[in-house]
C-alpha cells in the first residue's frame, strides 16, 4: 500500500510514475475527451462518426493495458500499492477539509478511487459503445449515464488535483509528465520502463490499424479478424429499422 512520510523538502521531486502509467493515462484521457467532443459535435449517422467509434476503441484498449500494468508494472503503478479501503478515503478526506493534507507517494486514497472509477467506467463505456454499434438501442441510455458519470468522475480528478496543488504549493500537474512527485529519493521507482513503454505503444498503434484497416466506408461495417459478426458502425438505427423492414443488414452490398 502507498506509504504517508513526513514533509520532504518541496524541490525534492523523486521518478514514481513509469513510463507506460503516464503513456496510458495520456492515450486514455485524450482518446476520451476526443471521442466526447466528436460525439457532441458529429451527428450519431454522420461518416464521421466513426471517428467517436475508433477513440473510444482506442481509450478500451489503453485501459486494458494499463489494468495488465496493474498486476505487472512497477511500485506505484501496481494495484496492490493503491488498495485503500473506504475508511482511508473518508480520514484522507478530513484531513484535506481540515488543511492537513496527509502526503502520499504514488496515489493518494481519494485519487486511487477515482483511478479505480474511471478504469470500470472506461470499459462500461466502450462495452455498451460496441452494443449500440450492433444495433442494441436498449444500452443506449446506459451508455450515456456511464459517460456522464465518467465526466464527473474526470471533473473531481481535476479539482482534486487542482486543490492538492493550491495547499501544497506544487505543481502536480506536471507529475503525470515528468513521472515525478515530491518526495524522499529512497522511495523512488529504479526505472521508468521504457521498453514496456515501446511495447504499449506498439500495441496500441498496431491495435488502431487493425481497427482503420477492418473498416470499411462503403458499408459502413467494421470487420476484425478472428471476430465473429461485424460491426455496424455509425448507423446502427438505420440497420435496425433496415432489418424491421425486412430489407436485412447486407442493403449497402445490394445497392
Ligand atoms: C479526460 C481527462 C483525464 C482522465 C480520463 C484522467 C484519468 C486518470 C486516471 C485513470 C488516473 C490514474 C492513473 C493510473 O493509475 O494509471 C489519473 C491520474 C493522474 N492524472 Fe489524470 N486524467 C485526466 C486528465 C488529467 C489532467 C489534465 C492532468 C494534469 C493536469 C492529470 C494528471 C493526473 C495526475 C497527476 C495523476 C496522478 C494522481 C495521483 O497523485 O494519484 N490528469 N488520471
């Protein structure tokens, strides 16, 4: 579990994030706040929304690695060092209310459950994305809630981070960059993992070509290889109300 320690000195910055932690909480907050902006400004049967489609792919895909990197990864990364029970949010918490603000190395309680939140909620997210792309509208709400939920989770990650940085005086909003927090260097990661960090990146890449190269525009569908059925993408009301009316998945062929 993530240790408390006494004050170390404020420009004492020691490496606790690795490389692949920070490479994916950026792949999966920026795949994220893309695929909600292309959402809000790309209609749902637009060619372009595939686009949606392929980010919130991308940001499953950063989630499943770093859940891997959870069980793998170096000290702080590991999900065992950020496993606080509820009790310890909730005293974390007085403690920031009351201006005391308990230091952690790596997440600090209420971080890790919002760590925890956004992990699950990323792979709601992309799990009811993929049934609506397959025509289940029933999930459509769902999806939406769990989105918004996400929102809001990502919005008290922020202020979270904002009100840490305000009462310590430091800047965390470059500790997710440079991999650094204040902190005694006996407690520092030995590597930041590059190697791993390449692998994730290639995976990644390698994940997204297969995505681009499986889709095709004509039809809209998303084929991959290995996997059963293909994907509707962007126009699953259309396919459903296509398949009501008997005229079947396959009108883009005949056409
Ligand atoms: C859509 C936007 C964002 C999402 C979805 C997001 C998500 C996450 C997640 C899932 C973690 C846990 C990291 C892990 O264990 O792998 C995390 C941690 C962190 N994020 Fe973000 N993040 C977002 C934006 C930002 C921004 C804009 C910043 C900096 C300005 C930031 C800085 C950090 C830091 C410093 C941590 C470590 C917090 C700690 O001390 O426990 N994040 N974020």
């Amino acid at each position: 579990m993530t240790s408390k320690s006494p004050a170390p000195s404020p420009s004492t910055r020691v490496l606790v994030w690795d490389l692949p932690t920070r490479l994916l909480h950026w792949t999966l907050a920026g795949s994220f706040a893309s695929a909600f902006v292309v959402a809000s400004v790309a209609d749902e049967h637009s060619p372009s929304f595939v686009v949606h489609m392929l980010l919130g792919a991308i940001a499953a895909i950063a989630v499943v690695l770093r859940v891997a990197w959870g069980f793998v990864g170096s000290r702080y990364a590991r999900f065992r060092s950020f496993a606080f029970g509820p009790g310890s949010v909730v005293s974390y918490l007085r403690g920031v209310f009351r201006g005391e603000g308990e230091r952690h190395r790596g997440h600090n309680p209420a971080n890790a459950w919002a760590a925890f939140a956004m992990f699950a909620l990323l792979l709601g997210v992309a799990a009811t994305g993929a049934l609506i792309a397959r025509g289940g509208h029933v999930v459509k709400d769902v999806h939406a809630v769990l989105v918004y939920a996400m929102v809001a989770v990502v919005a008290a990650h922020l202020a979270g981070l904002a009100l840490q940085a305000i009462r310590r005086r430091e800047n965390v909003a470059i500790d997710m960059v440079d991999g650094k927090q204040v902190g005694d260097p006996a407690h520092a990661i030995a590597s930041a993992h590059p190697v791993a960090a390449v692998a994730a990146i290639g995976l990644l890449v390698a994940s997204a070509a297969v995505l681009v190269r499986g889709y095709d525009p004509a039809t809209r569908r998303l084929t991959l290889p290995g996997v059963g059925p293909s994907l509707e993408l962007g126009n699953a009301e259309e396919g459903d109300r296509d398949r009501r009316g008997g005229r079947g998945r396959d009108r883009h062929h005949d056409d």
